[in-house]
C-alpha cells in the first residue's frame, strides 16, 4: 500500500463528514471528498508540513466546497428523503426532527463558530489546526470571536 493510499484511508472519514456538515447532502460530500483527495494528490508536492496533513486536507475540502458554491450560485441542493424499506415512519421522524433541531441551530451560529465547530466536531481537528487553517492562533480556535 503506498502512503497516498494510506493517507486516505486514515483521513476520508474526517473529511467525508466535515464536508457532509458544510453540504448536507451525503452524495456531495462524497463527490467533494473524492475531489479533495484528487487535488490533494495532484498537488501533494506543495504539502510544506508546515501544518498537519489533516489541516492541509481541510484546507482544500474547504477551498473545494467554496468553489462548488460559487459554481451553484450559493443555492443549496435539496436532498431527497425517502425512507428506507422497513423502516418505521415515525422513527426516522422523530430522527429527522432532531436532526433539524441541531442543524437549524448550528446553521444559526455565525461565521466562524459554525466552522470552527464544524472543523472541531466533525472533522475531529484540533484547535491548534483550526487555528492554522484560519491563520490564527490555537487560543484563538478556542474562542473566535
């Protein structure tokens, strides 16, 4: 196995669900995750180690969706829900209802808490490369404002 491949089985899960957290859509974030990782590879020459590698992967999965919202014109897709066979109705209800509540009130926070917390809760970085993919310090990452 060559170390390309092992970087992405170590970190597409951290990005696959910091970019599902940004889209909301899992077909986006795994076609956003499979061009983070394309470009990633395309350009693994730039990567200085100045920052951790899951750093530099955020920072083009964040650049990548950037561009994708660009290209959209900032309009979000609408995922389809349908539910899955033998599932029961009220379940996935009472699980879409709860799901809504955390993603209305994370969809409030202003920027940059909703991505720091997206990049810290998700993405599972820590706040001192938070603080790196914004430019900033880790004191900082822990209390943007």
């Amino acid at each position: 196995m060559d170390a390309f491949e092992t970087l992405y089985r170590k970190s597409s899960g951290k990005v696959y669900r910091y970019l599902l957290s940004l889209t909301g859509s899992p077909e986006r974030a795994e076609e956003l995750t499979a061009e983070t990782f394309y470009r990633a590879y395309l350009h693994i020459d730039r990567f200085q180690g100045r920052s951790s590698v899951d750093t530099w992967l955020f920072s083009i999965a964040k650049n990548v969706w950037r561009t994708e919202q660009r290209r959209a014109g900032r309009l979000a897709e609408l995922p389809e829900d349908r539910p899955e066979e033998g599932d029961p109705f009220w379940t996935r209800l009472e699980d879409h209802d709860s799901a809504m509540e955390i993603h209305l009130a994370l969809h409030r926070l202003p920027e940059p808490f909703r991505e720091v917390f997206t990049l810290r809760v998700f993405g599972e970085l820590k706040f001192a490369d938070i603080g790196a993919i914004f430019g900033k310090s880790e004191s900082w990452a822990k209390m943007p404002y």
